[in-house]
C-alpha cells in the first residue's frame, strides 16, 4: 500500500512537471510588448488567426512553425511555396484594410513597408497590430524573439535567432582571417544597362562588410541607387556579387576589364534574399562566408 502511494505521488508529481513545463513553453498571457516601432501591444492569449505584411514576416512565421496559424499574406509572399497557397491582401503598400479585416485576424504582424496610417488605423479599429522594422543582423534577431514571444513559440525562436547570429559571427570570423580587403560591386539587375547596387543600411553591405570585404557603394550615402560607369572602372572591383549570369560580364567591352572579371570572381547570388529579412539570410550567410575562402584579394 505505500508502495503503491509513493508511487502515486511520483506519477502526480511528474505530471505536475510536465504541465509546468507545457505552460511555460506555451508563454504567458496576457502579453503587453513594445514592438520595432515603439508602439505597445497587449495580446490577451496567443493569436490563432495571423495575417503577415511582408514577405519576411511570412517567412519567419513559416520557420517557426506556424503554417496553420497564418490566415493572410502578401501579393509577393512566395515563399516558402505553401505561402502561395494562403489568402492574399493584396500588396505590401499601403495595406489594403478591407482585405485584412475580412479575414479577422487576432494579429497582424505588419512592417514598416505597410505604411503608418493603415497600421495605425488597424490598431484603432482594435485589431492587435504589431509592427517589425529590422535593417539589420541584431534586428531581425530581436524581430524573431518578438514574434517568438508573441505566439508563444519562444524556444523555436530563440534557436533561430541564434542559429543566424552564429552564422554572422562565422562570417566575421572568417573576414578577420583574410588579408587585404576585397573590393565589392553589388550588381543588381536584370541587364547590364540599368544596374543598381546596395549601399549602407541594408543587409548585403552588413554582409560583404562583415566578411571584411569593401564594398563599393558603402560610402555614398544611400541605401539602394545607380552608379556610374566611370566610378565602377575607377575603382576596379576584385569581386561582384550579382543576380545576373556571370558570362553576362564577360562579354561586356566595359565589365570584361575589371579585376573581378579577369580573375573570374563575378558570383551569382539570390539577391531576393539578401533583401528579405527573414531566416534564409542564414544559409545566405553560411553560403558568403564559403565564398569568402575562393577569392583572391
């Protein structure tokens, strides 16, 4: 008889454990969290019914595992392919509310692309709108961790935020290997005749910089714009990184007398993730820093 209470009281109590634990992991609500703009949130339990305002929100939403929750996305949310299959608002800018509310959503996760006045709005009319604004590394890993806590999936979020910062500091470490700085343009584009390149404040310039590359349009002032053709040969890249193929600056009378072409170092990359904020810039990053180990400087 004692035996079989201890017993009980063993199995009660493992119970209890697990329920703890299930509870803690499932987070605590009510929830009251500033988001990337400084706006206050209050969310009364964890939200069900989740409509993404950017293509990164949706990503990250997906990474986390909340493929179910997700009743809404962008136009250009397309991927993960299973994004393609959820309901549209229509396009990033200015959020169109008619689509939104249609939907009754228990939060939207918008970003800044949205537009202040229909996140604004949306908060008014008493929709739980939360805001993400990351431009760089350190704030999509804050971003992640806030769409953790708000949907309760704060473990997952906490691996994937981590799992990015090692990757940047990968990146670093292997910048701080190498010698002379290599010489960047980011080439983007569909054709040779109308590029565009990315300066300071977006993730590609964090990245080559972080592999302790220079890059081209670091010091220009902007975030995205054009340069022009007699500043490229002046300062003679030894890299370009580009959506295009690199053939394409081979045959170019221009390109084909830069260093970066000579020494065959045009690389292909998917600038479409390089743009995004969202938890593919990992791999991206993982990806650079292999690429980091080919070029001669």
């Amino acid at each position: 008889m004692t035996r079989q209470k201890t017993g009980m009281r063993k199995g009660i109590a493992l119970g209890l454990c697990l329920l703890f634990a299930l509870t803690i992991s499932a987070g605590e609500f009510p929830l009251q969290l500033a988001d990337q703009f400084g706006r206050e949130l209050t969310l009364n339990q964890a939200p069900k019914r989740i409509v993404s305002g950017s293509p990164g929100n949706t990503e990250i939403l997906f990474a986390l595992g909340l493929e179910d929750r997700i009743v809404g996305v962008t136009d250009w949310c397309d991927y993960p392919q299973a994004a393609q299959t959820k309901p549209k608002i229509g396009n990033i800018t200015p959020l169109n509310l008619e689509r939104v509310l249609a939907l009754h959503p228990d939060l939207v996760l918008a970003c800044n692309l949205n537009g202040k006045d229909p996140v604004e709005n949306l908060t008014a009319l008493g929709v739980p709108t939360f805001a993400l604004n990351p431009v760089s590394f350190a704030d999509l890993s804050a971003a992640i961790r806030l769409v953790g806590r708000l949907t309760a999936t704060e473990a997952a979020a906490e691996q994937l935020a981590l799992q990015l910062e090692t990757a940047l500091a990968n990146l670093r470490r292997a910048g701080a290997r190498s010698g002379p700085k290599a010489k960047v343009f980011i080439a983007i584009g569909a054709d040779l005749t109308d590029l565009w390149t990315a300066g300071t404040g977006t993730f590609l310039d964090e990245a080559v910089t972080a592999l302790g590359w220079e890059n081209l349009a670091g010091e220009l002032g902007f975030s995205w714009g054009q340069i022009g053709l007699e500043y490229i040969l002046a300062q003679n890249p030894t890299v370009i990184l580009t959506e295009l193929e690199p053939a394409v600056f081979a045959r170019d009378p221009f390109f084909r007398e830069l260093a970066a072409v000579k020494r065959n170092q045009v690389f292909q990359i998917n600038i479409d993730i390089f743009s995004r904020p969202g938890p593919r810039l990992i791999a991206a990053l993982q990806d650079l820093a292999l690429l980091g180990e080919q070029v001669q400087e």
